[in-house]
C-alpha cells in the first residue's frame, strides 16, 4: 500500500503514526545492515573471503586489458 493512499484516505492515522513508522523502518535498515556487517566479518576473524563471479568478472573486460573497445580512424572518426 503506498503511503500517498494512507495519507490521503486515512489522515489523522498518517498524522498519529507516521513519525513511528518512518522511525520504525529506519530502525530495522540499520538493524539490518549490522547484522549482516557481522555475519560477513565474525567468521574466521574477518579473513573471510566470497568468492562469486562478481568479484573477479571485471578482469576480463576490455577496459580492464587497456583495450579500446571500437578503435577509432583517424579519417572516419568515431
């Protein structure tokens, strides 16, 4: 449910328990954010490494070789 319809059609709710939403919302992102900050850093003492195709994927791009991807002409342009 967007809050827009929550404004609109209930607004002395909206006025009442916003604050404690937001609040509330903004409390368990960073609830969140330390509990997976320790669950990656506690094992092995922080010496934890993921290894997963993202990581290491930008190895193997052009820009990575020092390549240009489309070399230009010098007559044609780009």
């Amino acid at each position: 449910m967007p809050p827009q319809f929550v404004r609109t059609r209930k607004p002395q709710w909206w006025l009442k328990y916003n604050y404690i939403l937001s609040s509330a919302l903004d409390t368990g992102t960073i609830f969140g954010i330390i509990l997976v900050s320790l669950y990656i850093y506690l094992p092995k003492e922080g010496t934890l490494t993921l290894n997963w195709w993202g990581n290491t994927v930008w190895q193997n791009t052009a820009d990575a070789a020092g390549v240009a991807y489309n070399p230009t002409d010098p007559d044609i342009g780009f």
